[in-house]
C-alpha cells in the first residue's frame, strides 16, 4: 500500500516505513506530523474521490532538520565585467512516515 500526500508544495508517494525529504516543518525532532493524502494504492484498489480522501490520515514522525544541497546562482551581463555569485542552501526536515490510516 503507498500513498500520494501534498508536502510542502510538492507530491511524494509514500508508503509505510519511508523516509522522506520534505520542506522545512516547524516541530521538534521525535513529534508526529499527519499530511493530506490525495491518492491512495492498496493492491489494486486505487482510491481518488475527495469524500473519502478527506477520511485518510498519513502520519509520519520528524527525525530531523537538514541542509539540501548548496545551489549556485550566478548573474552575468557581457562586455560589463558584470559578475555576481550567491549561493542557497534549502532547509528541510526528514519526516518517516509511520502509519497511512482510514482506508477501507
């Protein structure tokens, strides 16, 4: 059984037992966190109607917060000698998901 949950603005399919790298959450290391399921799989029952989507609670525990990988960005304009460099690193939280709960 997986699942497709919204986290934090993007989609990740998750089943139980998964770690997972979502954007940051603002919670303490060992808290629980439950997500919005939008698509639910259990072998070949593939769930989509919001009625009971709104029933499906996804819950996962935040072991903790990490840095993504460093992105470099660079301005340059030609024949100005225009040279910028900045760079950005995301924070995220690494969530394991622990339970997918209310499907029939």
């Amino acid at each position: 059984m997986y699942a497709i949950v919204k986290a934090g603005g993007r989609q990740e399919k998750v089943a139980v037992g998964d770690t997972v790298f979502v954007d940051r959450i603002d919670a303490a290391a060992g808290s629980t966190v439950s997500f919005p399921a939008l698509l639910v799989v259990d072998g070949a029952a593939v769930t989509s109607d919001p009625k009971v989507l709104s029933g499906v609670k996804v819950t996962g525990e935040i072991v903790e917060e990490v840095k993504g990988p460093k992105i470099h960005i660079l301005r340059y304009k030609s024949k100005t000698g225009y040279r910028r460099r900045q760079g950005f690193r995301s924070k995220n939280t690494r969530v394991k998901i622990t339970a997918i709960n209310g499907v029939k």
